[in-house]
C-alpha cells in the first residue's frame, strides 16, 4: 500500500516538471510520457526514504535532501538522454525539472509548516 503524501508529492513533481518541459518547448509524447516514468523511478524512493530515515537533526536533513536532489538532477538527465540523444537538452531538462519541482516542493513545505498543516 502506498502512503497517500507520496503519492501526492509524485504527481505533484510530474505537473511540475511537465509544465517545466513545456515551457522549454519540449512537445514530444515520448518525452512527457517519459517524464512520468522518470519520476516514478527517482521521486517515489526519495521521497520514502525522506519519510523513513530517521535525521539527527535538520542540517542533517537538507544536506541530504541536497545531496540526493543533485544525483537526482544527474541520474534523470542521463534517462533523458537514453530517450532524446542530445546532452545539452538531457542536462537542460535535468537540471531545470528538478530544480522548479525542488523550489516549489521547499515553498510549499514551508508555507504548510507555517501554516501547521501537514501531508
């Protein structure tokens, strides 16, 4: 069974991160299709282990959050480029997808923290 907040912060990240390659003008099915896929195999993991590692403290947190978020940049451009064979694309879309789905996930983390709301 699925926990529901991972699976909210997944299709959160795939319109994100579509909306992200629109805007970079990408169009091809493939290659939104793919997007899914990709995040499938990266943010789901992610964000399970963020849920169930146990951190000694908030530092601890971010810099792993940071740390797993820039494998991440590299692991999903390197699926990118095994679907579109171009490199500076593939890193475009790495790097631009995950660095808006990052933000906002952090912006909304932060304002339901505020707010003393939780997933």
């Amino acid at each position: 069974m699925i926990d529901i907040d991972i699976l909210i912060y997944y299709l959160l990240t795939c319109l994100i991160e579509v909306i992200v390659l629109l805007i970079l003008s990408e169009r091809r099915m493939k290659v939104l299709f793919a997007s899914l896929v990709i995040n499938a195999a990266t943010n789901i993991p992610l964000n399970l282990f963020l849920k169930y590692y146990i951190f000694d403290s908030m530092l601890q947190y971010y810099l792993v959050v940071t740390g797993l978020e820039i494998l991440i940049v590299f692991i999903e451009a390197f699926l990118y480029y095994l679907i579109i064979k171009d490199k500076k694309k593939s890193l475009l879309y790495g790097f631009f997808c995950n660095a808006f789905s990052f933000s906002i996930g952090l912006l909304l983390t932060s304002l339901l923290a505020l707010a003393n709301i939780s997933i």
